[in-house]
C-alpha cells in the first residue's frame, strides 16, 4: 500500500507550469497607479469641484454680508422725511403740502 | 540550498531595485511557486492568488533578506506562510465551496470520463482533507521533492517533526484510499 501510495501521490502531486498571465498580475498588483487609466485626471476634477464649491460659498457669503449691512446715510434720512410726509398729510391735511412745498 | 554565484547577483540586484533582477527572479521560481500554491489549494484560481500574494511578499520584502538561510528556503517560507494565511482567511468557505465545485465537476463530465479520474479525485480530495500542517509537509516532499531536513527549514520544526506529520499523512491517506488498492483476495475492496 505505502509503495502505490508514494507513487500515486508523486503523479498526483507532481510541479506544474505556471500561467502564462501571472507576471502580468503581479506588474499590475505591484503598480496598481501605473495601470489606472486617468488617474490624474480624476484629482484635478475633484480639484476643481472644490475650488468652484468654495468660490460660491465666498461670493454667497459676500452678498449676504452686504444685504445685512445698514443703510447708507442718506437713504436712511429719505426714509424718515417719507415717513414724516405721511404721518402730517394724515395727522394735519392742510400742512402736508408744506411739507414738500416749503421751499416755495 | 545555498545562495551562491549568479543568483546572489540577482537577489542583490533586485535589492538595488532593478526591475529585470526582478523578472529573472519571477521566472527562475514561479513554477515552485504556483505548484505549491495548486497542489495546497486545489484550485487554479486560488493558486493565481497565492503566489501573486507569494511574489508579492517576496519583491516588497527581498532587502530584508540577510542571506542567513538559504534563498530557495526564504522563498518556500513565503508560499507556505501565503497558503496557510490564505488558508485561514477562507476557512470557512472552503468546504462548500468544494463540494460545489465537485458536484459541478461531476454533472459536467460524461460517466467514462468521471470514471477515469476516479483514482485521481479520490487522492487529490484525499489530501485536501488532510490538516494545513500535514499538507503541506506532504506537498514540500512530493511535489518539490525536498529532504525531511530541508522540509525542516522550511516549516522551522525539526526533522522529527517532519518524519512524524508525513508519517501521520502517510497513515490518514491510506485510511482513506485503502479501497483503491487491488487486494490479492479479489477485486477492489
């Protein structure tokens, strides 16, 4: 039995050849970037999403900014001369025309 | 197993970096390599694995060899340390995955033809039952031919150790390839 047994496993067991691909595979498992088509490509996309995505977010919050800030003074004293032309003409009727006639 | 003459120069080469140093190397050890990696998994897809893995180990970790032991040795330690990892991480998978594939096998081929690799199977299957330890000891032996001392150095046991797991090996499979064998009473048992 051991006599068949070594002989069948040396037939059984015995070396093969390897594949034709595996340096390919290795290469490739070694230097993965080297075999990614457009690899650069994407970081500069992903670059330029970024720096869009910020530039927006800048001016967005530049405008805001200014919407928040007060009014200049003398759009603010126009607003207060309306407002006080219509409290007269509807408190006094008969001065409110003074009130922009004066000069008159 | 000693590291001697062009292959120094090439080991040195490849620890400089140069890649043809590399692509020798590749091709002086890539049947050892894959054969090990076959005959311990059973499956090619798998060996393609392994001693890609096994390759590697070998190119990223080639400056750290001191030349201590012997080349051929440093290199049958990293296929036997990538099959028995290989063999670990998949441990759970591979007893169905096998019977799958032996079932596909069988549906697949006309009964002659099942017939004929009977024996084949049987053996293949045989010692793909054995534990990692034993099979691979049997492997080193049969399929690269080594020495119970060389087998030693490989596994980093004594050759004791080796004579004792081949010699366990040697039982199991008998057990079960014993009703293969022609008996003189008549027939296969």
């Amino acid at each position: 039995m051991r006599d068949w047994l070594e002989l069948e496993l040396a037939h059984q067991l015995a070396p093969v050849r390897a594949p034709g691909d595996l340096w390919e595979r290795v290469e490739k498992a070694a230097d993965p970037a080297a075999h990614k088509p457009h690899g650069g490509a994407h970081v500069w996309r992903i670059a330029a999403i970024i720096v869009l995505m910020i530039a927006a977010g800048t001016l967005w919050y530049v405008a805001r900014g200014a919407e928040l800030q007060p009014l200049p003074r003398h759009l603010a004293a126009e607003q207060v001369r309306s407002r006080w032309i219509r409290q007269t003409a509807a408190e006094r009727p008969s001065q409110a025309c003074l009130a922009c006639h004066n000069n008159l | 197993m000693v590291l001697e003459g062009s292959e120094k120069e090439i080991v040195l080469a490849c620890q400089r970096g140069e890649r043809d140093a590399f692509r020798t190397l590749f091709e002086t050890y890539k049947d050892k390599v894959y054969s090990i990696a076959l005959r311990f998994s059973g499956d090619r897809a798998v060996a393609m694995d392994i001693a890609q893995d096994t390759f590697l180990k070998l190119f990223s970790s080639i400056r750290d060899f001191r030349g201590d032991a012997g080349f051929e040795t440093w290199v049958y330690r990293l296929v036997v340390n990538s099959c028995l990892d290989h063999r670990r991480r998949t441990r759970r998978l591979i007893p169905l995955a096998d019977e799958f594939l032996l079932t596909l096998r069988a549906s697949g081929d006309s009964l002659a033809e099942v017939l004929r690799s009977e024996v084949s199977d049987r053996v293949r299957s045989a010692v793909d039952r054995l534990s990692p330890d034993l099979r691979i000891a049997i492997i080193l032996r049969y399929t690269e031919g080594l020495a119970y001392e060389e087998i030693a150095e490989v596994l980093g046991c004594s050759p004791g150790t080796v004579a004792s797991r081949l010699n366990r090996a040697h039982k199991a499979l008998e057990r079960r390839l014993s009703h293969l064998v022609h008996h003189p009473g008549g027939g296969h048992a």
